[in-house]
C-alpha cells in the first residue's frame, strides 16, 4: 500500500457515522506505510487538531479537510423540511490560508446555515475558496444525485460551477466503488463527464472503519 493515500476518511467525530478513532486510522496508515493521510468528518473539525498531532509522531503527513453539507440554495433558507437540502462535497486544505478558509466555512455553516445540518452554499465556497481543492464526494453529492436522477444536464452545470469556484486544478470528480450498484453507474457518468469538460478524476474509498472486516461485522449484525 505504500504511496496509496486515503483523502475521504471519516472518524469518530463523524457522530452515528465513523467508526475509526483517529489514533487507530493514523496507527494503521502507518503500519501500511501510507506517506499521507486526510481527515474529511462530516460537517466538522473537531478531530483535525488531534489528528495532526497524531499523524506527525507518526511521520504521516496529515491532510486536513472536511466532507461539508452543500445546499444549492442559500444557506439562509428556513421553512419546509425541503429547505434543509444538504448535499455532500469533500473539501481538502491545500495550504494555511486553506486551513483559514475551511475554518471559516465550516463555522459558519454552523451559525448561520444551520438547519437539521450545518449547511455552506455557493456563496460561501466563492468567498472562501482559496487554498482549498474540493472533490464531488460520495453518492450524496449534489452531482452524485443529479446522475442518478438522470439528469446529465444538471450534473454537468454544477460540475462547472465548481470547477469555476476552485478552479480547472482544484476541483476533481471523484470516483468510488464499494460494490454499491449506483456507484459503477454515477463512475461511468463521471468518467463520461470528465472527458467531456476536461475535470480531471480522483479514486477514493469512502473510509468509516479502520479494517473492512469490522465494516463488515457492523453492516451485517
């Protein structure tokens, strides 16, 4: 596994979600001699301090991100439950001034998107873009979900705008595949879309335990 890096990992911080405490994920890295690793919880980032602690007694370099909620409409929107829309992107620091953006994206997601979940909306990532590179996440991006609604069109439109919010060398369409059928069906869609728009693509497991075989043990119980 040495040179492979995980980018899309979720910790216990990810609450009802992750099951991977960050000292284990960081102890396994290492012993699989992974050069890197990153910390994408959802909708925060509790653990990034810890995590950086524990990745650099390691000699793992720590990526610092996080997996945000993403509304398309505006983070201000309160009423129906239709308003809570919150889609997934993956965002990941690419410097310190990166590091500042997240910060203030993800706190403000908080005090003023929240809404069932801490909502960020276009607006913010325009404002706070720099030094962040951002991936179209898992099945519950907005790209993800526009796909498998069969709807190329609308896909390929926030495809671009992403791509115009981070620019042509920090946004990439990520694939995944963990056996889910709707994922080799969005891959292929992706695939098709990234030489269609020339966005370049990024492979990524969507990591929740530290070994698979207690992922499986906890799916199946």
């Amino acid at each position: 596994m040495a040179g492979f890096v995980h980018l899309h990992v979720h910790s216990e911080y990810s609450l009802l979600d992750g099951a991977g405490r960050i000292k284990d994920l960081v102890k396994r890295a290492s012993e699989l001699e992974m050069p890197a690793l990153a910390l994408t919880d959802h909708g925060v980032m509790y653990g990034l301090i810890e995590f950086y602690e524990a990745c650099m007694e390691a000699g793992i370099k720590p990526i610092l991100g996080c997996e945000i909620y993403y509304t398309t409409k505006s983070r201000f929107d309160r009423g129906s439950r239709q308003h809570a829309e919150a889609h997934h992107l993956l965002l990941l620091c690419e410097n310190e001034v990166g590091y500042h953006n997240l910060i203030k994206i993800v706190s403000k997601a908080h005090l003023e998107g929240f809404y069932y979940k801490p909502r960020a909306d276009k607006e913010l990532l325009a404002e706070y873009h720099e030094g962040l590179i951002a991936t179209s996440a898992c099945l519950a991006s907005p790209i993800c979900r526009a796909i498998l609604r069969d709807e190329m069109a609308a896909a390929e439109q926030l495809a671009w705008e992403f791509r115009e919010i981070f620019g042509p060398d920090n946004f990439f369409l990520e694939l995944q595949d963990h056996g889910i059928p709707e994922q080799r069906q969005v891959n292929e869609a992706l695939i098709a879309m990234s030489k269609k728009l020339g966005i370049p693509l990024i492979v990524t497991n969507d990591v929740h335990y530290v070994r698979a075989k207690i992922g499986k043990r906890r799916m199946s119980s």
